[in-house]
C-alpha cells in the first residue's frame, strides 16, 4: 500500500476474500532483506528481515534511500546492534491484508521510498509484438488476434535473436519501413534507445498485500510481472524485488500520447514483498536468470497462469541502468527500475477474441523463488485508497520521532 493516513481503516466486514500472504516466508531464510513497514501511531519505518524476525533499524539508518547510498550495505547491516523484534515475519506477511488486518500491529508498505520509479519498456520480443498489436487495434481487444497472425507472417524475423542497435537490427528496420509495418515500438524494442520512462513518484507505490488500482474507464489491461532493480545515486545496482507495473492496454493502444494515463495512476505500481540486497547469495546474474511467475485468481473463478523468462530480455538489466542514470539525467535520492515482461496475456476471459481484462477482486500472485511472493487484489484506481503521504507527511513524521538527521546518512553504530 502506498503511505497513506487513509489506509489505516480495516476491511474485515468487506466480504474480500483473505489474500494468501505468508505462506512463503520460509524464501527470506537465506539473503539479506530490508523493507519498510506501517508502524501504528509512529509512521514509516525501515526494516531488517533476519532468522524469521522483523527489526526496526529506523534509528540508524530512516530511509532505504540513505541506505543503498552506503558503499556495502549488507555490511552495514551486519554492523548493526538488533533491538528486540518489532514481530515475526509471518505475521507481518499476513497482517498486510487489508481485509484481516490488526490496526494495533505493523503491516507492509513497498520497499522503497525517496527514489524515482521508473520503467524500461518493449524489452521482450513478445510485449514488442503485443505493443505493436495494441497499437494497430487502437485500443479494441476485439482485433488483436487478426493483427497479431498479420505481424506474426508478414515480420517473419525472429525479433528475440535480433540485438537492438546492431547491424541486423538496422536492416530488418529498412524492410519495415519499406513495407508500412515501422512502428514507434519496433523503434524502442530493436533500435539502439531503450524506452525509459517514468512509472509512478516517490512514495506512491503500493505494497505486499495492498489493493492495486486499474483506470474505470479501462476496459483492456493486464498486470506486469516484472523483475525490478535498486539502484544507488551513483547507479551501483544495490539489489532488486518484484514488482506489478499495472497495464493499461487500451489507453496506451489508442494513442501513445496516455502512456503516462496508462501508467501512473492510484495505485498502479506494487513493490515487494520487500528488498533483497546484493550479497554473496545474490547477484545481478541471479536477476539475468531469474524466471518470474504470475497467477490471478478471479472471484468468477477464472484462473490466469503465465511466466516471464529474464533469460528472453533483449536489453541486459546493466545497459537499461546505464541508459537511465549517465551523463545526461541524474537521480540523487536514487531509483528503482522495472526490467520490462516477457508476459502478455492473450487468454480469452469472456467472449471469444476478447482477450484478457481484470475485474475487481482478481489476486495477483507474482512470485520468484529468490525474491519470494508478491500479491494484491485488484480494484479500481478511485476505489483504491487514496495516496496522501508523500514527502511532507514523511518529513513531519520523521522530525516528529527525532530521526531526520539519519533519513539521508545512515548512522554508523
């Protein structure tokens, strides 16, 4: 859930079926994992997973952006003195439920909180398609499995072993061109500039458990299982989590123009569970061969599975990072980067040729089994509870606990 007052409300008469929460909290046995939770009557807190126990290390170190700023982390981390734990992290897990939540306990918010959150876009071969599908449909679910099978004999190149900006990639452009099928998409996916661009601001993302938020007027979107990274002010990729960047197909199918329609709503970017730093258990090759599982459950019963290979990536996770943070665009508080999907589903929900579409109550699982499990139900973004704590309300709520001189530096022991 994002940081905001007017989450503090429980939904247990709501009829919201529970979300399955802490059932994998056996994936933080091994790793080092930070996150932020809710702290009733306190506010934000940064905190350390270890030997199942959830501590609250607010006093040394108050934003996980001060923290990716330290040279080694995970040693800092190890430096630090433990008080008694805040709760176990099952019970965290579960209490992150809104539908079955204690008020009096802490709960999840997304792991991340001064940093930009931005998105590399078309980087599988398959969401390349897809994007060129949704913009010859102009937004109508009704036509894509015709463009699709047009694309599909007319490109006839297999665009997963094409690297962008290479020599080939040039010349497949120029018989593209020369055929009416050049598109804004195939420019990103194949030519030698990643599409890069802003998903949410600082704070507004949503956690482990919280509603996710789809447009009302969408009526073609999908979720985004995405691997995402953390990345330090002087781009040092310091660790990396799962993330939801919520689709709307329609909106960017009509016109690229809505990208930012499409993509920034209330309640449209998730994060989590929580963040698992770069240590001798996990690297970026971990993140290059990670394979990312999807599930959404529907109160109708309907039942999507799909996956997402990291292996498939076009663009490697080091170059998207180096074409976001250089020379030309700084980010001192730092960022998170989406890596893109391969996933783009085209199963059938209702009527034949229609496609998939989320309705309210839908669960998205995304899981990993190096990052864990990351889910939320679905609603729409002006059902979903309104983002109220940006950077003042995190400024006052720091000051007010006496721990704004350790939210930029963290704070040796």
């Amino acid at each position: 859930m994002n940081d905001s007052k007017g989450t503090q409300m429980t939904d247990r008469a709501n009829g919201k079926r529970p979300l399955p929460l802490n059932h994998d909290a056996s994936a933080f046995d091994s790793g080092s994992w930070v996150g932020r939770v809710w702290l009733p009557e306190q506010g934000p807190a940064v905190v350390l997973v270890k030997a199942g126990a959830v501590h609250d290390i607010s006093a040394h170190v108050a934003t996980v952006s001060a923290l990716l700023e330290v040279a080694d982390p995970v040693a800092y981390l190890r430096s630090l003195p433990l008080a008694e734990p805040l709760i176990g992290l099952p019970a965290l897990l579960g209490n992150s439920d809104p539908a079955r939540r204690d008020l009096h306990q802490p709960w999840l918010l997304a792991p991340i909180d001064l940093q930009a959150v931005k998105a590399a876009g078309v980087t599988f071969a398959t969401s390349l398609l897809e994007r060129v599908v949704e913009e010859q449909a102009k937004g109508d679910p009704a036509k894509a499995d015709a463009i699709r099978d047009t694309l599909a004999s007319r490109i006839g190149a297999d665009l997963s072993q094409i690297v962008p900006g290479s020599a080939q990639a040039e010349a497949l452009r120029k018989v593209l061109v020369e055929q009416g099928l050049w598109s804004q998409y195939l420019e990103v996916g194949i030519g030698p500039d990643a599409e890069v661009f802003t998903k949410a601001q600082p704070l507004s993302a949503v956690g482990h458990g919280a509603d996710i938020g789809i447009h009302p007027k969408s009526s073609w979107n999908n979720p985004e299982p995405e691997v995402v990274l953390a990345v330090s002010s002087d781009g040092c990729i310091k660790g990396a989590m799962l993330g939801n960047d919520v689709n709307l197909r329609d909106f960017e199918g009509r016109s690229a123009l809505l990208l930012s329609k499409a993509k920034d709503n209330n309640a449209s970017t998730a994060l989590g569970p929580m963040l698992r730093l770069f240590d001798e258990s996990f690297g970026l090759d971990d993140v290059r061969a990670a394979e990312v599982e999807l599930q959404v459950v529907g109160e109708d019963g309907f039942i999507l599975a799909g996956s997402s290979s990291m292996r498939q990536i076009s663009r490697d996770p080091q170059d998207l990072v180096q074409q976001t943070l250089n020379e030309n665009h700084q980010y001192p508080d730092g960022l998170v980067l989406f890596l893109g999907t391969l996933f783009a589903p085209k199963q059938d929900r209702d009527q034949p040729g229609n496609g998939f579409t989320h309705k309210p109550g839908d669960v998205v699982s995304i899981s990993n089994p190096q990052l864990g499990t990351l889910c939320n139900r679905v609603t729409t973004s002006d059902l979903a509870p309104q983002w109220h704590f940006g950077l003042r309300a995190l400024i006052d709520s720091l000051g007010q606990r006496g721990l704004l001189d350790v939210a930029t530096t963290a704070r040796l022991p």
